[in-house]
C-alpha cells in the first residue's frame, strides 16, 4: 500500500475520533445553574405629623442629600392661629403667678392697715364708753337697758377689730401655698401647650432622615397633603443587597454566611456576596407538577445577600447573576 494512502486512512480515522469525542462532550455538557437576583435598598418615606399646603419644594428627583437636609415645607396657618391663643393664655397665667409670688399692692395694704387703725379707735372708744356706763349704773344713776347697749356696742367693735386685723394680715402675707402652686401649676400647663404647639409648627419643616438619592417626589408644591402622607422617598444606595428567589430543592447548600460570586451585567465585572438573611418560610411555588403522582409543586425561599466591600455604581433594579455550581458554603452557623 502507497505511503500517501496510510496518511489518509490515518488521517480520517483522527477526524473520526475528534468528531465522535466532540459529539460526545455536547452531549454529556453540564448547562451552568444560574439564578438571577435583583438589587434593592432601604427606602425611607418623609411625611410629617401635621396636615398642610405645601409651601416650598426643595429638592427634586433624583438629587443627592444630606441626612438633615431640609426636603420641603408646610403652610400651617391654624397652627399659627392655635400657637397665639396658647401663648396668650401662658401669658395670663404668668401674671396670675406673679401676683400670687408679689402678693397685694402696697395701696392695698395700706387701706387694710387704715381699716384696722380705725376698728382699733372704734374699739378703745367702746371699751371707754362701756367702762363709764359701768360706773354710772353701779352708782344707780342710769338703768340696766343704757349699760346693754353700750356691752353690745363694745362686743360689736371688738369683733370689727379683729376682722379688719385679719383683713390687713392677709393682704400684708399675700397668696396661701395653695394659691401660689395652683398659680405655678397654670404656668406650667401653658408652657406644655405653647411647646406642644410649636413641635407641630416645627414638623411642618420636613427634613431628610438619612444620607441618600431622591427617588420620588408624591405631591408637588401647592398640593394639599395630610398626616403622615409620603411625599419625598429617599433611597439609602449605602444599605444595598441582592435579593434571589431559590428553589427549595437548592436550599441544602445554601446557608448564613455562605459566600458567592454575583455578576452584575450593568457594571460589567463581579461582586462578592454574602448571605445574610433566608426566609424562614416559602413565598410560592415557581414549577408546578403535571403528574397527578409522583409529582410535587417546587416552592422557593427569598435570600438575601450583601455584598462583601462597598460598590461603586451598584444601584437599586439592577440584575446579579450567580452560579450556583461555583457557592461554596460557609462554615459559620
């Protein structure tokens, strides 16, 4: 046999070989197990307590802000209105308390002090009429009936002595404890509505709870909006992680603290994750059985993973692919 027909046979039987090992393998190939999850974030919602027009805008969407920042304000005039009748009862009760703590004016004591300086005149001139009227009836020169009505007399002006006393002490002592802690306890009731009101005039400026990205903005300026609606959502891009709905007949390799490798075809380049939350219980079932035997509904269980380090561009509703054939287990519990 020529040479060049033993490189052909050779040569054919190689081709052979190569097809049969490449059919082989495509048809032996093991298809990689992708799951696909989806990047979400913590979003607040900032409303405020009271009702009210908004009055001023002050962010938009989108825009980046600082925890504090004020977002939008409110136009309260019933407030406005509510906080004056509040201040103007704290102010009366101020002055209540300042009269119980001064006591009477000095005018008054001096009347209270002139009353008493009378009574005490009228008294000695009872006593002195009642002592001559005493003699003279001892002596049986005027009846029983003169000496009754100057002891009445007397009796009557000791009384109106020791009531115009008592009048000036108490004008001169002021307010009883009594009086002055009620008067401080009106005091302090009115400051407590004055704060009170001021705090919901105060919530009428709405101000960002955290660092974040303006997502939406609900009503605009000039819109009406009530207690504790939402107006401005603000995403928090610093407390991102991915979320994977997986199958339940793929839980067993997966646990806290299992680390995996997620690419993100929006940036282009992997993330390592790690898991730190799976759902205690399934959501629903994602592939239902068409048997009526041997057959069973799958269901999957929400999983959470949270990236490793800090990335750059990550941001809410992006996709994360991972293998699940490359999850390599954690040995944490």
């Amino acid at each position: 046999m020529k040479k060049s027909h033993i490189v052909g046979i050779i040569a054919v039987v190689v081709v052979v070989v190569a097809a049969v090992i490449g059919i082989s393998r495509y048809l032996t190939r093991r298809e990689p197990m992708l799951i696909q999850g989806t990047v979400e974030c913590t979003t607040y919602k900032a409303s405020s307590k009271v009702p009210g027009r908004i009055a001023e805008m002050k962010v938009r969407e989108g825009q980046h802000v600082m925890q504090g920042e004020l977002l939008y304000m409110l136009s309260t005039p019933e407030l406005d209105a509510k906080l004056q009748q509040a201040e103007a009862v704290k102010s009366a009760a101020a002055a209540l308390d300042r009269k119980a703590m001064n006591g009477a004016r000095w005018q008054q004591i001096d009347a209270a002090m002139n009353m008493w300086q009378k009574a005490q005149a009228g008294l000695e001139l009872a006593q002195k009429t009642y002592d001559r009227v005493r003699n003279l009836y001892d002596k049986g020169v005027i009846p029983a009936q003169q000496l009754d009505e100057a002891a009445a007399n007397f009796h009557a002006m000791q009384a109106t002595e020791q009531a115009a006393r008592a009048q000036y002490e108490l004008v001169r002592d002021g307010a009883s404890k009594e009086e002055k802690a009620a008067a401080a306890a009106q005091v302090r009731q009115a400051e407590g509505a004055v704060s009170e009101v001021e705090s919901y005039i105060g919530d009428a400026l709405v101000y960002a709870p955290v660092e974040g990205e303006i997502s939406t903005i609900v009503a605009e300026q000039g819109e009406l909006v009530g207690s504790g609606y939402p107006v401005v959502a603000i995403l928090d891009l610093n407390d991102q992680w991915v979320t994977f709905n997986v199958k339940e007949t793929l839980m067993p390799a997966i646990r806290i603290g299992t680390r995996m490798t997620g690419y993100v075809p929006a940036l282009g380049h992997d993330v390592e994750l790690v898991v730190s939350y799976i759902a205690p219980q399934a959501d629903f079932a994602t592939w239902a059985a068409t048997r009526t035997q041997g057959g069973f509904d799958i269901r999957t269980f929400a999983v959470r993973a949270e990236p490793v380090e800090a990335v750059e561009g990550l941001r809410p509703g992006m996709s994360v692919l991972v293998d699940w054939d490359h999850i390599a287990p954690s040995d944490k519990q």
